[in-house]
C-alpha cells in the first residue's frame, strides 16, 4: 500500500488526524500553555464572577461578566490551536541539488585516510531582486535549494520555513508567513485577557470593602483568589503585553523576530518595508497562501534525473583544433590528478570518472575514457572561496609537500596494475605529463605576484606609486581570498612601506582605512597594518600630518579587541599632542576614553603608566572628582610585587602578555609617581594624614633609601605633616613608628619636634615658633603658594590640641581661667578651642559656664556602660528584695500583737 506524504515526512513535525494537523517536535509545551490560560480562568468564574452575578441588577451585567470570560476564554485557546496546529509555511525539499548550480573544483578537499579527495560544492549565495534591490539568498544543505527571500531554516523542527519569524516553545510550532496572523491575535488577546480578568479583581474587592465597611486588607483576607489572580496577571501581563507591543514594532517595521535580532547592529535597509499602514494591511488584511505541502497526498515514485548536458564536444580530435579549449582541458585534468592519485587501483578511478561522465557512450580503454570524460564536466560556477593547496610560510615560497609528492604516489601506482597492457602504461605517461603541467602552472602563478612587486617599486620621484601600490593591492587580494596570512601581512606592509618611502602621507592614510575595510579582511594583516603605521607617527613632517596618520589609525582600530594595545598607545600620543598645544581639557578626555584595566594582553606596567597618566591630567585640568575614581583603578599593593622572582611560564590558553615598551618607567618608578600624584591631589583638601602616608610610601623605596639626597628632604616632610595632622590613632602610630627610625638622628632638631608631641608635656607656642620659625620657612615651598599661611595657623591649631589633650591628662576638673593661661590663650579662645575638640569627639569634658569649672572625663567605650548599668540594676534589685522582707516582717509582727 503506497504510503502518505506525512508517513514519511523528513522534518522533525508530528501529525495527527491522518496529517490534516501538523505542530512542532515540542507540541507537548502546549499542554502548558493551555493549563496557564485555564486554570486562572476557571479560579476567577468559580470564585470571583460567580459572585459578581448579583453585583449589577441594571441589564444583567454581572452574568455578562461571567459569559464574556467563558467566551473570550474559548477564543484565546482557539487562536492558540490556529497558531499551533497549522503548517507555518514549510518550504518543500528538493530530491536533488540544483543541476544548474552544480560546480565540481578540484582545489576544494575533503581529508579522506589522510588523503585529500576532491568534493562537489555549490555557491553559498546567489542574489535576486527584491523591490529592486538585489537581496542574497543561501543555499540550505538539508532542503537542497535556495531558500526564498526571509525564508530560514529551523533547527528545531528541520524546515526552512517563509517569512520565519522565530520558533515559540509555548505554542510548539514555528511562526512564519501562514501562522503569524494568528500568532499575534493569540498574544494580544491574551493580553487582553490579563487586563480584564486583573480589573474586574480589583474592582471585586473594592465591593467587598464597601459592603463591609473595612479596609483593603480585610477585603484581599476575604477574598484571596482575587489577590492571586491580580498578581499573576500582573507577572503575566508583562510577558504578553511587551510581546504585543514588540510585534507591533516590527509589523510597523515590516521586520521580523529573526532578521531583528540578527542584523540589528549591520544597519541594513529593509528593502520589504512598505510603509506603516501598508505593513499593517500586509499581515492583517491579505489573503493567507495556500500550504505548497499536501501531507496527505500518496507519495509517487521518483522521476530519474536526465543525464547533465555536455559543455564540450566530446571527439578527442576536436580538442586539437581549439588550443584554448585544449588549456582549459589540461587545467580539467589536473585538477582530477590528486583525487586519481589516491586511488589504490585503476578500477577505481574509472568508476570514478565513469561516474563524472553521465550515461554517455564510454570508450574501451583507459586512456580513452579519461580523455572523454575529464571534457564532460558539468558548468562551474566561478565561487569567491578560492582554495589552495600551497603551503605558504612566513614570506617563503615553498612547494607544499604533498605536491611534491605527488609524483611518486602516481609512480607507485602503476604497481597496483596487474594486467601491465600498453594502454596501461600510456596512461601513466599522461598522468605524469599532467603532473608536470600543473606544477609549472602554479609555479607561476606563485612567483608571479612577487615578480610584480619587485618590478613595482616606485623610482625616484615617486612617478609610479599608483602602479605599484596598484600592483601590491591585487597580490593582496589572492593572498586574503586564499587565507594566506604571511602571504597578505606582507603585502599589506610593502603598500605602506611604498607610501611611506614616497612621503605620500595623504595617500598612506587614505590606504589605511582602505585596507581595513576590504571584505573578509585577516586580523593578523591589520594588526600588522597598524603595528607598521605606528612607527611611521614620528617621522612626519608637521604636527597636523602627525594628528592625521594617528586619527586614521584610531579608525581602524576602533572597536578591534584584537589592536587594543595599539590603540590604547595611539590615543597617549595624541593625548600628549594635545597637552603640547595648551590642550588640556582635550587630551583629558581623550585619555578617560580607554579603560586599560581591562586589557589582558597589555602588560601590567603600561597599564599603570597610562593610568597614572590619565590621573595627571584630570589633576592639571582641576577635576579632582575624576581623579580620585581613576586612581582607585590602582591598588597601591600591585607596588610590593617582588619583581626578582621569575616569571612563570603561561600554560597552554593563558593570554599572552605583551612586554613593555622600553619608555615605560619600571614598578618602583610608577610608584614615586603614583604617590606623588596622590599628594597633588590631597593638598586639594589639605588631608595632611594621607599627604604624611604618601610620602611614607615614597620614602620606603629602596632607591630613595640608599640615597642621603633624596630621603633626607621626604623625612622632613615626613615630620611636618605629622605635626600638622590632627590627633586621632592613625596618626599616634605613624608618629610612634617615625621616632624609632634610626635615620631621623641625621636631622636632630625634627627628632626633638617629634619627641615634643609624643611626651605628655604642655608646648609654649611661643618658644616652638621662635625654635622652628626658620625650618617652617625653608619648608614652606612644599606645602604650595597660598596653602603656606593657612599651614602656620593649622600648626598653632595642634598645639593648642596637644596642650588640652596635656591638661585633659592631669587634671579632673579646672578652672577656664587657669586653663587659658595653661594654653596661653585668651578666655573666648581657650573655651573655642575645647568646645571644638569636645565637637570633634577628641576628648570628653563637660563646662560649668556659672562656675566656670571644665570636668574632665574619661570616655568610655559601650562594655563598660552596660557593665555599670547592669551593677546597679543588680544593686536597686537587692534593695528591693530586702524592703519586701521587712515589710513582711512587719505584718507578721502586727498580726501576732492581734492575736495576743
């Protein structure tokens, strides 16, 4: 019994009812589907329509609540079953290639046994005209055929679909050009659905609150389906109304969900788009196509395919006549050589080449057939891919191996042949004069190009730059079109080499960007482009072909993860051309435009540069803001590496770090310079703790350390800030750690400053001035311009502090009079000076104005306050425990005295 077309349907589909359904591999999700739509609407008939049935007494309405959810229920799972159930628009397969797109190429391989056999290919692409424009459709491998324009093959359900807009797993089918009608109505209406069945919940518990009198939450207490259903409408409600409103957009759009998602970032022009109210009236108002599949027609034998026409007369003496003929004959055959090569017997290769020849008149013997059928080649399609079997090697021009060998394998094959007849012997002679022919053809076709460019170079004057640069770009594209990587890297610098010898900067620039853009470019070629380009940027004449060369560069690179590195040194250079010219703001942006954090490859020591580099600008243009957040980017302990060790050896998939550039300062340096801009940036906010820290950074450099010169004048800048610092922790453990340094007892009279203020003692302000007047002058210039005279008064401010800090020490409780004259301050100034450290949670004292009495007091931390608290709160309760027993002692007494 002939079967059915769906019986044996190639697609992942499944059918029922005889074929009359058809729905996607993953037709179970609609289970899913239709339980999400029911079940709510079954919880709002049964427990929140049910009871609106009385609510509306005018014209019935509440059972029209009911009947209209019921109905518009019905209709939702019907759009459902219309989307799901239909064929979305599968293409039918072809039961053979195209014959007119046919094409065998010797040069395209397959490994067989590690031997490479020729294969059949096809274009990838063709181009047919849509809305007059030309549109490139693919070729499908599965299906056989050029799929139509917007047609895409499923991988789920192993069809190419028209007009496929997405494959939804909720429904279980593919959406394209005959269900996506539907598919929109299901979505929106569902939608709908959600926004009424959420608005008639909300609107049954404000008549629960009403009816009661009660608040909202009494109301949801009563009724919490209507709670449920609210929330899950709201989740759902997001889902389905977003992919409402985003088919909206791409019906308006006349796009799809795939070409969408696909060639977003390609900013293509959508040749299919009609306009809004024609896209609209395309999808809801046209006459849907009839299915090109009947599943359930009987399936009818397959018809033979005629034999493929000759190109070519087939008489061997007609070759002779036409010598372009007998050329492109002799390519023919060469190009069968490698596949007849790997044969291990001749029986082999006839039925090889008998199979290539069609069902034509074959001759006797070998030879002769090889002739016949080697002319009968069905009509090539000239391809793009060009395929090559020459090794190419770092600028060397080497036979590949396996051409080389060719001729042996021919010769041993002759040892297969068991009959040893003459004509046997006549055909390896024409295997081998075929050899030899082929390998003198693409010897020269390989020393060519570089007989061209050694023959281009430009003479003096550069009166034939175009020629060669001409010449150079069409070796460029074999070398790129064959995926010859050393072969187009070399090209690409003798173009710019060219350029550069000739000084044609204009033309250098413009080749650049020309380079870069050409199709299927290699990232090896503009990598080398650009790492070429690069040392080209000093040897310009003036800074504007300088800026030029550099912002042509910054174009190609732009965007390239693999000429990061490159790009990240060319936006420094023109950062520091811009700081050249007064440029400052400018070169600031420039640099904050790179993010070198997250460079893999960039080494770890010109990341820091470049980024202290950023930080240094932000500094000159004032935008301190900025610079913080740029050097938190650095983590001051990537300076305490030990860079003696060695470095380990990158594992096979580690990123390969680049080294250095030979002007980028080592670790210890970037550190100086690090700090040195931290130090810049807290003199903004005259953050004396932090500025005294830097400089204790920069004075452990082993470098400054060794050197009299340099840390002598860090010690001492060490010493003031100390003193200038407020007191808090911090400060009393760099001040203890500064005073047993042995190197402080080089400059003795710092040593006593600092033994001044760790010793509990009261400092006369008057007699410290007189003694450091003239150290504070010398040092004046390091606390910067206008900061110098507020520097003196912060200085007295600490002494002061110090003092009190003394008094607070050994006394309890004095008198402001007595204190300011402790202080050497006025009354006003001494009760200022206390109140702001008591403010500033320095010390804990309290001021009797009337008395004019300070008390002193510890502070104390929050164990010893709940320790006290819990002292007496254990005392009150013994109290207690003892008032009660004499109480009771007492009553026992008077009821005893009754008695008697």
């Amino acid at each position: 019994m002939a079967k059915r077309v769906y019986q044996v349907w190639k697609g992942n589909n499944k059918f029922i009812f005889g074929g009359r359904l058809i729905f996607g591999p993953d037709a179970r999700s609609l289970i899913v589907t239709v339980l999400l739509i029911l079940v709510p609407v079954i919880i709002f008939c049964a427990l929140v329509a049910r009871h609106l049935r009385h609510s509306f007494s005018a014209y019935n309405a509440g059972y029209a609540i009911l009947a209209v959810a019921i109905v518009f229920t019905i209709y939702v799972l019907v759009l459902l079953l219309a989307t799901s159930a239909r064929d979305p628009g599968i293409v039918p397969r072809a039961l053979h290639p195209p014959e007119e797109e046919f094409c065998y190429e010797s040069s395209a391989s397959v490994e067989v046994s590690g031997r490479q056999t020729p294969s059949l290919q096809f274009p990838r692409t063709k181009e047919v005209m849509v809305n007059g424009r030309a549109v490139r459709v693919k070729y499908c491998d599965t299906c056989m055929l050029y799929r139509p324009p917007r047609c895409s093959h499923c991988s789920i359900c192993n069809n190419c679909v028209e007009r496929f807009d997405h494959h939804c797993p909720w429904v279980g089918q593919c959406i394209g050009l005959r269900n996506y009608r539907y598919f929109f109505m299901f979505v929106s209406s569902s939608a709908v659905l959600c926004i009424s069945v959420f608005a008639i919940s909300a609107m049954y518990i404000k008549i629960l609150m009403d009816d009661n009198h009660g608040t909202v939450w009494k109301a949801m207490k009563e009724s919490p389906a209507a709670v449920v259903l609210m929330l899950y409408c709201f989740i759902s409600l997001w889902f389905v109304g977003g992919l409402t409103g985003f088919h909206l957009y791409l019906i308006g759009t006349n796009q799809t969900t795939y070409e969408n998602f696909r060639y977003r970032a390609d900013n293509r022009l959508n040749v299919y788009n009609r306009g809004c109210l024609n896209n609209f009236l395309e999808v809801f108002c046209t006459k849907i196509k009839l299915s090109r599949n009947n599943f359930r027609a009987f399936l009818q034998e397959e018809v033979p395919r005629p034999p493929m026409a000759r190109t070519r007369d087939v008489e061997v003496e007609d070759l002779g006549g036409n010598p372009r003929a007998k050329v492109e004959d002799d390519l023919d055959i060469g190009g069968d050589l490698l596949k007849i090569s790997q044969r291990h017997n001749f029986e082999e290769v006839d039925e090889d080449i008998r199979g290539r020849g069609g069902s034509s008149q074959r001759c006797d013997t070998p030879e002769a057939n090889f002739v016949l059928d080697s002319d009968q080649q069905a009509p090539t399609v000239r391809s793009e891919a060009h395929h090559s079997s020459w090794s190419r090697r770092s600028g060397s021009w080497d036979i590949s191996p396996d051409i080389l060998a060719m001729n042996s394998v021919i010769t041993e094959s002759r040892n297969y042949n068991t009959q040893g007849n003459t004509a046997d012997g006549r055909c390896n002679f024409i295997y081998l004069f075929i050899f030899v022919h082929r390998v003198t053809c693409l010897l020269l076709c390989r020393f060519l190009p570089i007989l061209i460019v050694r023959s281009s170079r430009p003479q003096e004057g550069g009166d034939n730059l175009d020629a060669a640069i001409e010449s150079l770009l069409n070796v460029e594209k074999q070398m790129r079109l064959a995926g010859d990587v050393a072969g187009t890297k070399k090209a690409v610098i003798d173009i710019l080499r060219l350029c550069f010898e000739a000084r044609a900067w204009k033309t250098l620039n413009d080749q650049i960007i020309l380079l870069s853009k050409r199709r299927g470019q290699l990232k090896q070629a503009v990598t080398a482009m650009v790492q070429q380009a690069m040392q080209y940027i000093d040897e310009t004449p003036d800074i504007e072909t300088r800026v030029e060369l550099i912002k042509a560069l910054n174009s190609v690179s732009a965007g390239k993860i693999y000429v990061e590195i490159e790009r990240a040194r060319l936006v420094k250079k023109l950062a520091t051309i811009k700081e050249g010219q007064g440029l400052i703001a400018e070169a600031a942006d420039l640099m904050q435009e790179v993010a070198v954090e997250t460079f893999g490859a960039m080494a770890k020591t010109e990341k820091i540069a470049f980024i202290l580099d950023q930080v240094r600008l932000c500094l000159d243009h004032k935008d301190y803001v900025r610079a913080q957040i740029l050097s938190r980017k650095i983590s001051p302990r990537v300076f305490d590496v030990d860079t003696s060790k060695e470095k380990k050896k990158p594992k096979e998939g580690d990123n390969v770090v680049e080294e250095a550039p030979a002007d980028i300062p080592s670790l210890l340096e970037l550190k100086r310079i690090y700090y040195e801009l931290m130090i810049r940036y807290h003199s903004h906010s005259s953050d004396y703790l932090e500025i005294c820290r830097s400089y204790k950074a920069i004075y452990e450099i082993p470098a400054v350390r060794e050197d009299p010169v340099q840390w002598i004048p860090v010690l001492r800048k060490i010493c003031w800030y100390l003193v200038l610092s407020p007191h808090d922790p911090m400060q009393s453990s760099l001040l203890n750690s500064t005073l047993e340094d042995k190197n402080l007892s080089e400059i003795p009279k710092y040593r006593l400053l600092l033994k001044q203020l760790v010793t509990m003692e009261v400092i006369q302000w008057t007699a410290l001035w007189e003694a450091y007047k003239d150290e504070f002058e010398n040092e004046k210039n390091m606390l910067g311009g206008s900061l110098g005279e507020k520097a003196a008064e912060d200085l007295r401010q600490r002494i002061i502090e110090h003092n009190i800090l003394v008094v607070s020490k050994y006394y309890s409780r004095i008198t402001l009079k007595r204190l300011a004259e402790l202080l050497c301050l006025s009354f006003q100034e001494a009760e200022k000076h206390l109140s702001d450290m008591v403010v500033t949670k320095s010390l804990v004292a309290k001021i009797d104005r009337p008395m004019g009495i300070v008390c002193f007091q510890t502070a104390k931390d929050s164990n010893d306050i709940l320790n006290s608290w819990a002292m007496n709160l254990e005392k009150l309760l013994d109290l207690v425990e003892k008032s009660c027993h004499q109480i009771h002692k007492e009553t026992m007494v008077h009821k005893a005295v009754l008695k008697v």
